[in-house]
C-alpha cells in the first residue's frame, strides 16, 4: 500500500444502511487496516455521484443502480464504477401520508398486507381523483436510478397505475422526505432507513409495505470506486474491503443498543437510537397508534451473504431502467451492467465468504431472466422505451 493513498475520503448519505462504514470507521477496524477514511457527508446523491466521479471522493456509500448508470453513461456522463462489496440488501419502504391511507383503506379489496390489492387500490383512489379532477397524487423517491424509484413504479404499475401519466414522482434528498410528507407536498414516499419510521413516529406517515415485501432480495447500496482507482490501488480496496468484512462481523454479533447510538451521533445518521434500534431489529412500528410489523430481513447488512456483490443483481437493476425508458436494451449494455459488481475482487479479498446466488423474486409479475431481456420486459403491460 502506497502511503499517499492511505488517506481516503468517501461520501455518503445519512442512512442505516451506511452501517458498515461508519463502524469500520468508529470502531478501528479501517486504522486497524492501515487506511485513514475520512466520512463526508452530503445531503444528495447527486452530489455524491459527482463528487466520486470527478475523484473528489476515493469511494462512496452509493446507491447500487447509480453505479451501474454511470458506468453505462445513462443519465449522467459516463464513468466507469466498479461495486466490490454491498454494503445493504432491502431497507426501503412505502409510506403513505394519513390522509392517502384512508382513501385507499376505502377502496381496498383484500389484504392490506398484499402489494398487489394495495396497488389496486392505489389505482381506484387515482381514478377517483381524475373523476373530481383533482390534482395527481405526488410521491418522492431519491433519485431517478435507485431502488426507491423502481420499487415505487412496479408496485404501481402491477396494480394499473402508470407512474409517468397517472402521478407525480418528485426526487427529494432522504433527510427531506418527512418534512415534505409533514406539509403535504408529497402524498407519499419510497425511502431507506430510518426515514419511514421517523414519518410514523411524527404521526405523519403510515408505512405501507417494505421493500423485502416487493421483492425478496435487492441490492441497495454499494460501495462504489472508480474502475481506474481499483486497478491502480488494490492493496487498498483489499484493506478496506477487510475492515467492511470486520464491521459487517461486528454488526451481527454486538449489542445492537452499541450500534443505534454509534449510528445516531448527529455526524452520522442523526435522528433517535430508538428508531435506529428498530430499523436494525426488523421490527418497525407502520402506523401512529403504535401498530409494529418484523421483518428480519428488512434490512441485509452482511447477513445471508447479502455483502458478497451479484452480477445478476445489476443484470436486474440494468432491466428497471431498460423498462422505464432509461436505457435501450442490448447486450452489450446488459454485459456492461453486469460487470460493475464484482464479485471476483470480493471473492479475492474474502475468500471464505458465503455465496448467495439468490434470485430477485418479486410479488407479482413474470420471473426474472437475464439470459433473454425482451421477454422479460415485453410481460409488462405498463412500460416505456427510451
């Protein structure tokens, strides 16, 4: 390891799921590794995106479709990114301000629990609207390539509603969301950790769905370098790569009460320890009067080999944005988006690490096959092209 490289700064957004990186900071593991990070935060992943592009950040907390969209030079100018490790699977949810909830809560047929009778649901209160030419409904997610963005059009779309002419979707940085929600200029929102559950806990929002409850398993965040700062710093992307291994190991095992307060020092997440011990606990209250679902697999930090990277896991973000008209479909892009995670510096680094493999399941639509795209894409009723 050159000592001029041994100083790296890397951004993120104050989000649970930057968990990894903020123990291998505070607790030693990345000094133990010879590695002096700097955590920057911002307050939008537009400006981490850039600021990692133009090298003005050495790695970043990022959200994983952005990584794969830089690197197609889809939306933004093309820069190379290369995903060594995850730092989170899952961790979004949908939430809904209380005046939404009971118009849809009205016009629900079936479960409040299923995705699919809720999105009809959704879809008659929109008819409504147009009916009584009311405006349409807003929702805020956090970027246009990112999970939030995708996860709200499917549910939407599997229950009828066209994302781009029946509603608004609006990008708002996370920390913005339940101000925005709390003052009506959103109706809802999709959104990591622990914003969802601070909407809830200012009796502004109801939880609707989680993420994991859309689809089973979904890369959220990478750590994202650019491809030419790997290829020329490897023994440092191998010693960070440890210290996340670490920190990952140390999540699973110590008091989660150590981890919330480490996570709400206002340097890093900055909202209650309570709130955060839930969101790392799976156990989250979804509505004002205290009503609480679990779900242990909320939120993958390191657990069932989620930090191991999965080419078919961009293969599958590559295919949201070939859906929603962000990018043409070829397979030279697919290929392209598929190298971004990579597996092989994991693997290299944390050989005994264990491998998933698992396929994106999702709560309704056709499976998911990389291998032929246009099927795939052609069993949607709702869709764009670019």
């Amino acid at each position: 390891m050159t000592a001029e490289r041994e100083h790296l700064r890397i951004g993120f957004i104050p989000l649970a799921d930057a968990a990894a990186l903020f123990v291998a900071v505070d607790k030693g593991f990345a000094a133990q590794e010879g590695l002096d990070v700097e955590l920057v935060q911002e307050v939008s992943w537009s400006n981490v995106r850039d600021k990692l592009n133009i090298g003005m950040f050495d790695a970043a907390h990022l959200l994983a479709p952005i990584a794969v969209a830089s690197s197609l030079g889809v939306g933004h100018v093309k820069t190379p990114i290369v995903a060594p490790y995850n730092l989170a699977m899952n961790g979004n949810a949908i939430t809904v301000s209380p005046t939404l909830h009971a118009a849809m809560n009205a016009r629900l047929d079936g479960d409040a629990l299923d995705p699919l009778a809720t999105a009809r649901a959704l879809a008659r209160v929109v008819a409504d609207r147009k009916a009584a030419q009311a405006e349409p409904l807003t929702f805020g997610m956090t970027f246009p390539f990112s999970g939030h963005n995708y996860q709200l059009r499917y549910w939407m779309a599997a229950g009828g509603v066209d994302p781009d002419e029946d509603v608004r979707l609006v990008v708002l940085p996370p920390p913005y969301m339940v101000g925005s929600l709390a003052q009506g200029h959103v109706d809802g929102f999709c959104v990591g950790a622990p914003w969802n559950s601070v909407a809830v806990d200012l009796g502004v929002g109801h939880i609707l769905h989680f993420s994991v409850e859309l689809f089973s398993r979904c890369a959220e965040k990478s750590l994202a370098m650019r491809e030419s700062f790997a290829l020329e710093h490897p023994n440092v992307v191998a010693a960070l790569l440890r210290a996340l291994r670490r920190a990952a190991r140390f999540i699973a095992e110590a008091d989660p009460h150590e981890i919330a307060a480490l996570l709400a020092r206002p340097d890093r997440v900055g909202v209650g320890a309570d709130v955060i011990l839930r969101t790392l606990q799976g156990r989250l209250k979804i509505a004002p009067d205290g009503a609480t679902r679990e779900n242990a697999r909320y939120l993958l930090l390191g657990q069932e080999g989620a930090e191991r990277p999965d080419p078919t896991q961009a293969a599958w973000l590559y295919a949201q944005m070939a859906r929603w008209g962000q990018a043409p479909v070829s397979s030279a892009l697919l290929d392209a988006a598929k190298a971004v995670f990579r597996p092989d510096l994991f693997d290299a680094t944390l050989p005994a690490a264990p491998r998933s493999g698992d396929a994106i399941s999702a709560f309704c639509g056709p499976k998911f096959d990389d291998r032929d795209l246009d099927a795939y894409l052609s069993a949607f009723p709702i869709r764009r092209t670019p």
